[in-house]
DNA sequence: TATTTTTGTTCTACTTTAGTTCTTTTTTGG
DNA sequence: CCAAAAAAGAACTAAAGTAGAACAAAAATA
C-alpha cells in the first residue's frame, strides 16, 4: 500500500483541500510533511497518481484532485498516532497557575482562576502541586529570578532549609527560605538587599515547597 | 484543485448569480476578486472552464454557468478538528538530552545518547530543539545554575546578547552570552569569577540559543 | 437601422509563484 | 561496509497573477 510520507501527502492535500477549497502548493506541503525541498514532493506525488490516489494537470500550479483515500494506514503512521496519543493522556498534566507571588494577596484567594501551567508528568509526580509566576527579586541569589514560573507542592510542614510558599497573617504570601528557630520562624530571602524577617510561628502559614522551576527566555 | 484566486472568484460568481438572478459581468468580477484589469478574470474563467467548474457561452456577455463547487467540510465539522489539534498543542514532546555542557565535549558527538527530556509542546514550537544539564557556575548571575536544564533552540546564527551553545574550535562547548565585535567574538559568562573570552569568529560555532530553562529541587 | 454603450477577447510586457529536472548529499537496510 | 533509497539543493521552465491598451462582438437605445 503506501508510504507512511506517501499516506501523510495525501491526507493533508485532502485535507487543506477540503477545508479551503483549494489545493497546497508544493512548498506548503513539503513544510506540512516535513521535508526540506519541493524535489521530494514531487517524487510522492508521482508516486500517487502512479497508484491512482490522485490526477493532476501536469505543469498547472495546484491542480490536484484526491481520486480516492486508502482504506488502510501503513502501520507506521498508527503507531505515530498511539505515541501521539500516549503522550497527551500520559506526559502531560497540567497543574494551576495561581498568579503571581509577592506581597499581598494570599495563595488561596486568586485559586479560582482557570490559568493552567502544562509540565512533564515527572515533575508533578506523587502530591498535589501548583504553579506561580515569581514577582520580584528577593531570591535572585540561588537563580530564582523575577518572572520564572516555580512549580510548588502543597506542604503544611517544612523542614529547615526548605524554600517555601509562606503566607504571613493569612495575607501575604511569599516565597523564601525557611527556618525555624525555637518558637519563632525565620523567612529567608535570597538577595542582600532584603532582610531576614523573624516572625512568631503562629504567624507563618506553610503554604507549598518549591519542586522546580521553569523560565522562558525571549 | 484551484487556486486561491480561481476559488475566490468561482465563489463570487456562484454567489451573486444565486443573489442577483444573473452572472455578473468581467469589470465586476475585476472589482470583486481585487485586480484592475478584466485580462486576468479572462485568464481565471479560463482556467476555471479547464477544471470543469464553469461552462460558458464564447463572445456572450453574462453567460457563465457554474458547474459545480469544490465540495467542503462543514465549518462545524473542522472547527471540531481544530479544537482536537489544540489539545496536541498541550502534549508533551520528547526531545533529545545531549547530556552536560561543559567543558570538554562538542554536543554532536554525544548526540548519540537516547536520553530524553519531556517538555510542554509550547516550549519546542517552531523549531528544532535540544535539552542539556548545566554543569558549573559560570552563568550563575543570570540564574542559570549547576544542574539545571536548558533547553536549546538550534540554530547556527545568534544575535548580540542572546545567550549560545557555543563550539570552540569543534571541541568545546560552552554556555555563554555572545557578542559580536568585528571579526571577534566575546562569550560572556555570568560570574565575577570567570573570564570573558575574546576569540576569532573563525574559531566559534553557535549551535543554539537557550530558549529555557528546567530546574528540578529533589 | 444606426449608433452608442457595455462586455468579452486578445495581445504585450513584466513580476511572482509554482512545478520540473537534475545533481549531490544523507539516510537506511541488508 | 556497501548499495539502494530518500532527501536536499540548485537551476530551470512553465504557469499564474498583474496591468494596460486596443479591439470586436453583443446588447441597449435612440
């Protein structure tokens, strides 16, 4: 039967022609094969019409016509489908995106936005997590930058060190290092322009530890 | 199949003679389609009797017959399909993990490797991408720390600023900002301790600009 | 019927877009 | 490792698109 290229071809020229009424060029459809010159496109076309797949008008500028479509996919394209769709049910989760972090409003307050923050399945494994843009620049100093995406795990506890979502007097939360000292907790920030902020444990709200980050450049 | 401009005008004929009861004549269809000589409607209803989607009668004004349309999927029915490609859109993609960057290797020859990095597909559109871990210090200033993940965008061309993969004479590949001064070339880490290294152009390859960046906190 | 107006046809010239052909390079499978 | 197939790339040729003008045939109308 055909090609897996040869069946791509086809099923896209059938497809853009019956959305816009008119046929692809050659150029269009070597970028929507995925090939690199026209020379290719040209030898799968031939292919086809050799196979009576599709006509054409020789030396007319798109002037194909789908005569008919396989019955059959080449295995290699179904397989390329199931990865596909192995990918969309498995890789993929999305967690939510709560906004930004900095002072003010708590974690919880802006949770009923619908933002999502797609990331590898990996990454979210065993917990429940969010996502929130960073503001600011307290924590520059481990490469925490302003704009970066962090990717929290919900938490009510931490341990010593950890860089946490704290939320203080139920209405600033904010992302720092955390230690606790006795019955006060101190709030670490990671930039010498900041302060330590040393508070009384009943203050600070764990809100999440930091599990990863992610940053775009451009 | 046609041509944009063949489809176009086949439906503006199909159209007003539904509307208006009579085929509307070359100045019109001249001022439909957009051009400013009746020559190329001539040249279009030529084409389009060729294809068998007009009859006409010769040297009669008005006398054209619309054979047939190009038979398209309903717009319910594609705008469908387009929402099922969106959900794509949020997949995961696989791309190559080239392994660490840093001093000692070019990134070809270690290309081998079938390690793979998931990402959201937003992150790799467009493109041809590749992941690599971070390995040192020298980029610390701007965030970018031991361990982390970059993901690289290829490219043999940067602009000033952009942060490269850079190959120093085919054997070296380093993280770096680039700049470019006449026939030299800068690649400017992002650390106090480290020097900025000056060297002809000749001698340094881009092999991709950072795009973004992964890092996971156990 | 004669005349005017509308409309279609033809031609030339030029630019852009598209299809074809051929050679070289890369990839693939035995 | 080699041969065959696939792909890339460049060069070339043809068609499509654009415009303008001139003209011929048909339609309208006086």
């Amino acid at each position: 039967m055909l090609t897996p290229k040869q069946y791509k071809l086809l099923m896209f020229i059938n497809k853009t022609t019956k959305e816009t009424g008119c046929c692809p060029s050659f150029d269009e459809m070597k970028d929507a094969v995925g090939l690199k010159s026209k020379s290719g496109i040209y030898a799968l076309i031939e292919a086809l019409v050799e196979r009576n797949f599709l006509r054409k008008l020789p030396h007319k500028a798109r002037a194909l016509e789908v005569v008919r479509l396989p019955k059959l996919k080449p295995s290699a394209v179904i397989a390329e489908e199931k990865k596909k769709e192995d990918a969309l049910l498995n890789a993929m989760v999305e967690i939510p995106l709560y906004g930004y972090i900095a002072a003010g409003t708590p974690i919880e307050a802006i949770a009923n936005e619908n933002d999502k923050f797609s990331v590898p399945y990996e990454m979210v494994r065993g917990g429940q997590y969010y996502a929130l843009k960073v503001e600011g620049d307290s924590m520059e100093g481990i490469g925490i930058l302003n704009g970066d995406t962090v990717i929290i795990k919900k938490a009510d506890t931490a341990q010593n060190g950890d860089i946490v979502v704290a939320l203080v007097d139920n209405c600033e939360a904010t992302l720092k290092q955390i230690k606790k000292e006795g019955p006060e907790v101190l709030l670490i920030p990671k930039n010498d322009s900041y302060e330590v902020r040393r508070l009384p444990a009943s203050r600070v709200k764990v809100q999440g530890i930091l599990s990863s980050l992610v940053r775009s450049y451009h």
